[in-house]
C-alpha cells in the first residue's frame, strides 16, 4: 500500500479584526484549541479598516510531524529514495451559515519561526486571549512579522485556487516537506488570503477548514505521503519476447522469496547478496544444457545475475529478484538460481513458469472480468495490515464438466489494477483510486504466480464503521470500475 496519513500535530487562527465593539482588535486573541480553522479578508467595516493596509483579516498556522515521516523513511516504511514520495497537504471544507467567498486565492508559506498552539476556543469574539497570535509567536517571542513570520524564495510556498469557496485543500507539498526532511527547520505552514486580494476592495468572509480537534476524524488535516509500491513478478505472466511488443514489456522480472520460520531471511554468505540464474527446458525438472536469454542489456547469455530486491531506495530482505527475456516457446521453462560451478556450484532454489505468446486480433473484444477477494475478513482491528489476495476471472469462462473435474482455475493477472476504499454509511471516499504516473500510482495492486495483491493500512481507518473496497482496471486505454464491493469493519480500539 503505497499511501500513509500523518495527522497535524498543531494547528490555531490567528487574526487583526475587530472585536464586538469596532473599537478594539483582536491581536491578542488565540483560538488554539477550536476544531475550525479560519482564514478571511473584511474591508471597511470601520473608518480604522477604510484602507486596504488596514484590512481586517485572518490566517491559519498549521504543523505537521516530519520527525514521524524522517522516521519512517529510516525504518524503511517510506521510500528512501528522494523524489519518490509525493506529499499532498489536505484540508477539508467546513459548511457553516456565513457567507462564502467565491473565486479567490489562498497562498501557502513555510514558516520561519516555531510558535506555540494554545488553548483558545472563542472564534466569534476574540475573547480568550493567549499564545500563539497575531503578534505573538509564543510567550515572549513575537513574530519577526507581524501576522505570521514565512520564508521567501524557491520552492517555500504555493497557491491554492478556488472558484466556488466550498472547495477542500489538496495541494503537492512535496517541496515543502523535502526541504524539511533535508535541514531546514519545519514550523509548519501559513495559509493566508493573497496580497492583492488583501489590497482590494472586496471583503471575503469567510473560508472554513476543519481543524485537528474536530470530531469529524476523515475531515482533520493530514500530510498524505503517496508512493508506488508494486511489485510485478512475472512468474505467473511470462512473455515470450515478441516484435509486437515494446522491449520494456518484453523483459520479465521473476522473484525468489527465502521465507524462513515464516520470516523473509537473506540466504547466509552470498557474495554481495547475489545469485545466478539459469533457465532450462523439461517436463517435470530441469534437464540438458542451461537455455540462452536476453538479459536486462539486451545481450544473448545463459545466465544473468540476481540480487536482492531494491524498492525505491530500499533493499528488501529476502526478497531476490533477476530480469530475463526469452525467445523459447517451451510449454514449461525452469528457472534454477544457485552460486559458483562445478563441484562447487549450490543450488538455491528451481521454480518454473509457463511463457505466454503475445496475441493478436483482427477485432476488438470486449472483456468482462469477475473479481473477488479471497481471504478477506469480516473485521480488522485498527491498525492491522492485511495482504489481500485478489482472485479475477473471464466473466465468459464457460467450463464443461470435465474442466471443472480436472483443472484447477487459473485466476487472471490484470497488470495495472486499482483499488479504492470508502466508508460505507456516507460513501465518504477514503482512499481514491490511485491511478497514473501523476498520482505514483499509489494505489496500484502487485502481482505474483498467484495472482494480483495488495497490503491493506488500516491505520488510516476510523474504528466502528464498515468500508468498502472496489477495483479499476487500465484495459484498452481507460480506466474501468469494477462493479463488485467488498465490505468490512474496523473494530472499535480497547480502552
């Protein structure tokens, strides 16, 4: 599962407008503890806010845990690699009965300076006063500028449009974040009302998010880290090289998995953790000469080097993998993978894989598949982490009674399939079809001999409700949903 929420850690409202009595600002105000964040522009509404310098306005401060995503990342959760994670900011449009501003800009800033949350509640008249505020960072400290201090420069901030006001966040940080997972010290974000929209006329009253203490648990701001975590083991699709095909989908990666005591274990004393593998024809094991293949450089050998799976940046124990392709029409090929020659050669381990031809049609089909879930339950606690095997067949599959006697039935690979989660009271979409290179992929389900998979967070699941989980498929060009859903239940967590 390529996609982990962190929730903000801190979060206030921070504001120059009037209290009740047109008289006196609200500079000190602090609204720390409120579950809305607010951020809006007032012009005029006393002969002190005329001006547009003197503008009544507010803006939000946000903070989320990057020592948690750095620590992550160490732990091999997250890729390693930089640039392979996408970071996406959300916040969630909070309905209220106040006006609504349309068409306008909120700009993003990282701040410069640590600041300090605090306990305020009251959003209507500025009464509870506190650290952090409009002047203050935190006690005794105020801002370098008045009204939230941000860096400026490459890369530190971004615009958010929006066209009917009722819009939610969901903007690529990944700079942001970047920067802060480098060196530069994470305060946090400043949302805030464009300058120019500031310097003008209109009043825009009032643009609400959720805040980290709403109630509503989907609706609180998360940092969402979005990566492509598919593993594609051809061993249960081979194809045999063809000039119909591109030579990127003419290679095949096969996969060897050391399980040991139910453990993923590197094998002892391989020299740099590799392997050699070699293929060879046969009906029930290999026999005669090892065949040629084409390795990952194109060349002709009869062997290529394995070694152990590199995933984004991360070296996965136990998990060993080699890239071949083949020209070799044999109805069933062995893969042997094993160290040094002759009397000292070690045989490691021998599977073997049916190579597929690459078909042609004079006519476009249409296929209909049929999906299930094979080892789903029926609840999960919190947190648990489920492999789920996902089990697809031809809709048309028409087996007569010796088929069914004798075969077992194959499921079918679908290379590039999604799936989504949502709650299922409210169809509220918790996880979406992670779909494109634009989006990592991130939802993407991996593949083995035994068929499509994929590993369930449940961590970002809100305990006591019922989901649902559907399928797309990339079939001739589009995106197809599937029409079957798969429902389950997060437990309620022990108190």
């Amino acid at each position: 599962m390529g996609i982990k929420k962190y929730h903000a850690t801190k979060d206030n409202t921070i504001t120059n407008a009037f209290e009740n009595n047109l008289t006196t600002r609200g500079t000190g105000s602090n609204m720390g503890a409120a579950d809305i964040l607010e951020a809006f522009v007032i012009q005029g509404q006393t002969s002190a806010s005329i001006t547009a310098a003197n503008a009544e306005q507010s803006r939000i401060i946000i903070q989320f845990p990057i020592s948690s995503i750095q620590s992550d990342i160490s732990a091999g959760v997250l890729p390693a690699n930089s640039g392979s994670i996408k970071f996406h900011l959300n916040l969630y449009n909070a309905p209220h009965g106040n006006t609504t501003p349309e068409d306008f800009t909120l700009d993003l800033f990282m701040l410069s300076q640590s600041w300090t949350e605090g306990r305020g509640l009251n959003m209507d008249n500025y009464s509870d006063l506190g650290v952090s505020n409009w002047i203050s960072a935190s006690s005794g400290v105020s801002w370098t500028s008045t009204g939230g201090s941000y860096l400026t420069g490459p890369n530190t901030s971004a615009s958010l449009d929006f066209q009917t006001g009722l819009e939610n966040i969901s903007v690529d940080v990944s700079e942001q974040v970047y920067k802060w997972l480098d060196s530069t010290d994470n305060n946090g974000f400043l949302i805030k009302f464009s300058d120019a929209e500031v310097s003008g006329s209109d009043s825009l009253y009032t643009k609400m998010f959720f805040g980290r203490t709403s109630e509503f648990f989907f609706y609180q701001p998360t940092i969402e880290a979005q990566w492509d975590s598919t593993r594609k083991d051809n061993r249960g699709n081979f194809v045999i090289s063809s000039s119909l095909a591109p030579a990127a989908d003419n290679l095949n990666t096969l996969y060897l998995y050391n399980v040991v005591r139910g453990q993923l274990t590197n094998i002892p004393n391989l020299s740099n953790n590799k392997l050699i593998v070699e293929v060879f024809s046969g009906s029930t094991s290999p026999v005669g000469s090892a065949l040629n293949i084409i390795n990952s450089s194109g060349q002709s050998v009869t062997a290529v080097t394995g070694g152990l799976l590199v995933e984004n940046g991360n070296t996965i124990t136990g998990v060993y993998t080699a890239s071949v392709a083949s020209t070799s029409s044999l109805e069933t090929v062995f893969d042997v993978w094993h160290t040094g020659s002759g009397v000292s050669r070690v045989e490691f381990y021998t599977g073997s894989y049916e190579p597929e031809v690459v078909d042609t049609s004079d006519l476009l089909y249409e296929t209909t598949y049929l999906t299930t879930i094979t080892n789903l339950d029926d609840t999960y606690a919190r947190g648990q982490k489920p492999r789920l095997r996902v089990f697809v067949r031809d809709k048309n599959w028409s087996p007569n009674i010796y088929t069914v006697a004798n075969s077992t039935v194959e499921t079918t690979t679908i290379d590039n399939a999604y799936y989504k989660v949502f709650r299922s009271i409210d169809n509220l979409e918790i996880i979406p079809f992670g779909t494109g290179s634009s989006n990592n992929n991130f939802t993407r389900l991996s593949y083995d001999i035994s068929g499509n998979y994929f590993e369930l967070d449940t961590s970002c699941l809100e305990a006591g409700y019922s989901y649902g989980i559907q399928f797309a498929y990339y079939l001739q060009g589009e995106y197809r949903q599937q029409p079957e859903v798969f429902k389950f239940k997060i437990e309620e967590e022990d108190v």
